[in-house]
C-alpha cells in the first residue's frame, strides 16, 4: 500500500513538472515572438540563430518567419533524434513549433512601431527575448536553430567549449545580415540585442553562461553517480565522508558542469535523493578533459 501511495505521488510529482515545463515554453516561446516582432524585426535587427536566418528570409524573400524558422530546425531536429534520441528533443520540438505558432500571431498595429529608434529597439528587443529564453531554459530545453545546432556539434565533435559554438554560430548569422542588408550598422545594432539577451539571459537564470562546480552530499552514491555519467555524460570524483552529526557514512560527489546541465542536474539528483545537499559555486575557467585545453 505505502509502494502504491509512493508510485503515486512520484506519477503526480512527473506531471506538475510536465504541465510546469509546458507553462515555461509556452510563456518563454510568447515573450521571445513579441520580443522579435515588436522591436527587432520592423527594424531588421535580430538575437541570431534560427530567427536571423527568419529575418534575412522575411525582408529578401518575403517568407513567413514562422515557416522559415519550422524549415530552418526540421534538418536539425532529424539529425538530432537520429543521434540523441526522441526523448532528448521532445521539448525543444514543441518550443520551436510554439515559437513559429507566436511569431506568426502576435502581432502588433503597425502604428505602435512609430517613432521607436533602432537604439531603443535592440534594448528592449534584448530585453524581452532574453526573458523568454531563460523560461526556455528552465524548461530544459532550447528553441532550436543556433541552441540545438551548437548542442549537436559540442556533443558530435570534439570541441570543448558551447559558448565558443554559439558564438561562431551567431557571428555567421550577423555577416548574413551584414551580406543580406548591406549595412554594418544594423548588424552592430543586433550584436548589441544579442549581449542583452545574453545577460539578461545569466541574471534571470542562474549560472546559463558559467561552468559550475556541484558537491552533492549523498547516502545514495552509487545511484547519484550511475545518473551524472550516463545521462549528463559528465565525470565525477568521489569522497567517502561522515556524517558529523548522524556519524553515518555519506559520500560527498563533485561534478564540474556547463551551460544547458545545470537544471538538468537538480533534477536528476532530485530524483535519485530527494534528501541529498547539494550546493553550486561559480569558477570563471575549467581547464582539462571535457572542458578548455590546458
């Protein structure tokens, strides 16, 4: 009866986090449409990615950016479950969708775009797209196009460092708009949304851009460990400890991570030991494998 009411409760616990994780898609998704619609696009700025690539397409070819950024992340969403699995982008796919639904519904009288300078534009354009990538983010999950794309090369390849992916990724996106819309000046404009949002980004979400150091103090170990090397793919070390005021043995893991893990292991340690500690300290560099060469 007790394994029953526990079966039960875990299966109410995995939907309020289900319906949760929707709430922040749908949310972040909306935010990151009236974001672009309102201030980057009428002005041919963008936060990169799969919706620069939607901006260049919408001015040049006259295509939808709903449908461009749906075409842009099909090739990729493919690719993506054929090494990573469904599960692994099933989120990512219902965001991307939602964001192509809210480019192409929200939007604003035309009348309301008088009189907004490019300055105040690439501000607060920033500003609103970077909150709804962080509830994006806490979702676990991306909205595709330069996200997924640099997620898929970190995995795939050797290169050890996302943020420098993403960075690449976005600076082809600004020579296209440079190329696309023969001013220089636009294209500055929308590296400065892009830093917004960035940091915007880092504020509302804890550690988005930083590497972090986890300690985790367990009596689970070997199930906490299992779960940080097969579904983070990170390394661990392992510290046999006891208990100062119980005297029981516990084992203290530490686990350096990056970027899109950091929610993902709350989680998976939440799910391992609901009463395990665990505590996470900002580095500004980690040198070694998985991480910058020394």
């Amino acid at each position: 009866m007790k394994n029953k009411k526990n079966t039960e409760n875990k299966n109410n616990k995995k939907i309020i986090q289900i319906l949760l994780d929707l709430l922040y898609i749908i949310i972040g998704t909306f935010f990151i449409a009236l974001g672009t619609n309102m201030f980057l696009l009428p002005h041919k700025m963008t936060t990169g990615g799969a919706s620069g690539i939607a901006t260049i397409f919408y001015y040049v070819l006259n295509i939808p950016m709903g449908i461009t950024v749906i075409l842009v992340n099909i090739p990729l969403f493919i690719f993506s479950i054929i090494k990573l699995g469904f599960k692994f982008n099933i989120k990512s796919i219902i965001s991307t969708i939602l964001l192509s639904f809210f480019l192409e519904i929200v939007k604003l009288p035309l009348s309301l775009y008088e009189g907004i300078d490019l300055f105040t534009s690439c501000i607060f354009g920033g500003l609103i797209v970077g909150v709804g990538l962080s509830m994006i983010f806490r979702a676990d999950c991306s909205s595709g196009g330069s996200d997924l794309l640099a997620q898929l090369i970190y995995r795939l390849t050797s290169l050890q460092s996302l943020s420098n992916i993403l960075l690449i990724i976005e600076v082809v996106v600004i020579i296209g708009q440079i190329i696309a819309f023969k001013s220089i000046n636009l294209a500055l404009y929308s590296i400065i949304a892009i830093f917004i949002s960035t940091k915007v980004v880092d504020i509302i979400y804890e550690g988005i851009y930083y590497t972090k150091v986890v300690t985790i103090i367990t009596r689970n170990k070997d199930k906490v460990t299992k779960s940080i090397l097969n579904d983070l793919k990170r390394g661990a070390t392992i510290t046999n400890s006891i208990g100062a005021h119980s005297d029981d043995r516990i084992a203290t893991i530490t686990c350096i991570v990056t970027r899109p893990q950091i929610a993902k292991i709350k989680k998976l340690v939440k799910a391992c030991d609901a009463n395990a500690i665990m505590y996470i300290t900002t580095v500004n560099e980690a040198l070694g494998n998985g991480f910058k060469e020394m």
